[in-house]
C-alpha cells in the first residue's frame, strides 16, 4: 500500500501537465462587471464521479442567486465561476491558474478536487485563500485551505467506533482510482488499531468490476461485523447486495460522500448508520440545513430529490456560506486578504447548524475534529439530534500526528 508521501507526489506529477477545461458560469449572467465580487470553483462535476459532485454547479448557482436577491454582499453582486475538472490529467492545475490570472477571483469556493496539493502553492502564492469542500490533504496541510466542515480523522474515527460497537471486525473496500480512497484505507489502520478493531480485509476495487463475489468471499471467509464500502454510488450497491446474496451479514457504515436512496428499502441498510462531516442534508430542523432547502427548491429544484441531492452538495453550500460569512465583516472592499482576516474574526461559526464550531487562525490548517450521524434505512432520519460528536484533542491528537507528518512529507 502506497505511503502518503508517495500518494502525494504521485498526484502532483499527474495533475502538472496542463490541459483545457471546460467553463461554466453559474447563475443567470454570462458575464462580469467591476462591481461584482468573483469567486471561482471547481470539481469533478462530470465523468466517473458525476453521481457524487454532479449537483455542485447547480447548488453555487442557486446560492448565487439567494444571495443576489438579498441584496449582495456588502452592497455588491457575487459571481461564481464553476470548473469542470472531470477526470482529465492536469485539469485543476489549469483551472486554478485561469481562475486566478484570466478571472481574477478573490477565491477558491467550494474545492472538491482530490489533488489540491498539486496547485495549492500557486494560490498561496497569489495570496488567494482556498475554501474547501472536502476533505483532502490539502485541507490539513495548508495554511491557506479554510475548510468548512468536520475532519476525516473524526469520521474515521466514529467508523472505529461504529465497527467496534457492532463486533471488532472491519472489512473495508475502497475505490482503485482516486489516492484519496487509499488515504482513506490507511487512516483506518492506523486509527482503528488504537479502537482495537480489526481489519482483516481492505481491498481495493477498480470502477470496471463486474463480478464482486471474490471480494466477498473475502469477507465471509474473515467473519467481518462490519463493511466500509468507500466505492461509488452504483458500485457500492451492486457489491453489498451480492455480498448480501451470498451470505454475509455485517452492519453497514456508510460515507455521507455517497447518497443512494435505495438506502431506503434495501435490507442490506436496516441498522446501519451514515458518518458525515455536516448535518444531514436533509434535516430541515437545522436553521442552515432549512435555508439550503429553500434556496434548491426556488433556484435548484431539478437536482432535489435525487442521488446527486447529498452531501457533498451541501458541502458546497457551506463552503459558499463561510465565503459569504467572512466577506461580510470586510470594512471596506472585498479583497483576497479580506476575506482571510474575515476567516480569522469567525470564532465558533457553525453557519446555523451547518458544520462543527469553525475556529481558523493565521498561517496554520484548522479542521474541526467533530462528526455526524444519521440513519438511512426506512427514511433518512438524523441521530444525535443533528447535532456534531466532537472528539478530545486528548484522544484524536496523538492518532492525527504521525499522520500529518508522512502528509508533509
């Protein structure tokens, strides 16, 4: 298994090579003026991941438009620009240098690529902040990364907790194409050891599977409790189910990355939970989560209600929302190192239920090492209250070091 260095530098010689990158504005206007605040974006919103990230446009449009309608910000209109990264080679490094040189934005909004420490220094370079939306190692690295949303360390380790809870033996698939997915395979080994938790199977499945059942066998063979399907929307479903079929009975722990609304009525799901590094997307009795809602349903109604309609969407939105947060306390014009002094003013913010309590301080990456949960059988309904599980510095800090370490190196 690849180490964190050498998944690090593997991505940043695959993602040098510059190539062309479809532009897509979001909201009604083509174009901008001097009065508008620009902000870019980008993803891979189409191609393997599109069931995941598909939406994200869409969400920036309709939270450009709310906040258009309400008057702007500070006075002025908010312009954001969306990138399609897709899945070609090179395309986010191209994409930033054109939102930055050609588009001139204050911001990176919403980063949802995988191989953000490939550009990051360029940005920084610039002196334009990132605000991501996911959690990669850009996020925990980078002083200029502002993340609005809870850690992947927290949620791996209440994965630790879950699979413990459910018996002590984790078996785990993860996706062969993104370093992300294996970074996410060594977390868990490192983490879980400590939960004393066991993970006899982590295996890793290439996109273009078709017969699952000698990962299976894998499984039943190893006696698993518990499964991790960190794979796509349709490949995780065809894999459980005929996990299922043949056998196996281990409770499910989902990533809140993935929304499948077969969730719903497969018993493949009955018991299992869904970590999350937000709310529930869904959960309307959070203040933020219920402004969202009403934002897609007047301006983003098409993707309501479908796979795309997840978290990663509203992860999208809260990154959008913590831009919006501290370009309002900006005393005068909306500039790149105003909006990182207003990052920094942000003590606690947690825009309306949305994230875990949000603290940011100069030159140093900050993540909120909380988590959420919610259960997907019969309806999505949230646990805790939707409210974040925040873990002690004291028990997640010596797991998380040694961790950031080989990260950076």
């Amino acid at each position: 298994m690849m180490t964190f260095a050498q998944i690090r530098r593997a991505g940043t010689a695959l993602l040098a090579t510059a190539t062309a990158v479809t532009l897509s504005a979001c909201g009604a206007s083509t174009g901008t003026s001097n009065d508008d605040i620009v902000i870019g974006s980008l993803g891979p919103y189409t191609g393997t991941y599109s069931s995941t990230y598909g939406a994200v446009p869409q969400v920036l449009s309709a939270w450009e438009q709310t906040i258009n309608a309400a008057g702007g910000i500070n006075g002025k209109h908010v312009k954001v620009i969306t990138k399609d990264i897709g899945t070609t080679t090179g395309a986010a490094n191209a994409a930033v240098r054109e939102l930055i040189d050609r588009d001139h934005v204050v911001a990176v909004v919403a980063n949802q690529d995988a191989g953000d420490t490939a550009w990051q220094p360029y940005a920084a370079s610039k002196g334009v902040p990132i605000l991501s939306a996911t959690t990669e190692t850009g996020s925990y690295i980078d002083g200029n990364n502002f993340n609005a949303q809870g850690s992947a360390f927290a949620v791996v380790y209440g994965l630790g907790e879950q699979a413990k809870a459910a018996g002590g033996k984790l078996g785990m698939a993860y996706c062969a194409e993104q370093p992300s997915c294996a970074q996410q395979a060594q977390l868990l080994q490192i983490f879980v050891k400590a939960q004393s938790v066991q993970i006899p199977v982590a295996a890793k499945v290439p996109a273009t599977t078709a017969d699952f059942t000698a990962f299976c066998q894998q499984f039943a063979t190893a006696g698993v409790s518990a499964i991790f399907n960190s794979l796509s929307n349709e490949l995780a479903q065809r894999m459980n189910d005929t996990c299922a079929q043949q056998g196996v009975q281990a409770k499910q722990i989902i990533s809140g990355a993935l929304t499948n609304l077969q969730w719903k009525t497969d018993p493949v799901y009955r018991d299992s939970v869904v970590l999350d590094v937000v709310a529930p997307f869904f959960d309307t009795s959070v203040p933020g989560v219920h402004a969202y809602r009403q934002a897609l349903e007047k301006y983003g109604s098409a993707m309501t209600g479908t796979e795309q309609d997840n978290s990663m969407a509203l992860r999208a939105w809260a990154s959008a929302q913590l831009f919006a947060a501290a370009a309002k306390t900006a005393p005068g014009a909306v500039t790149s190192d105003a909006i990182k002094q207003g990052l920094y003013r942000l003590k606690g913010q947690t825009l309306d239920g949305i994230v875990p309590p949000i603290v940011f301080t100069p030159e140093k990456p900050a993540s909120a090492q909380c988590y959420f949960r919610w259960s997907p059988f019969g309806q999505f309904q949230s646990l805790d209250g939707a409210k974040p599980t925040c873990i002690p510095a004291a028990t997640i800090d010596p797991l998380i070091a040694p961790v950031l370490q080989q990260m950076t190196k």
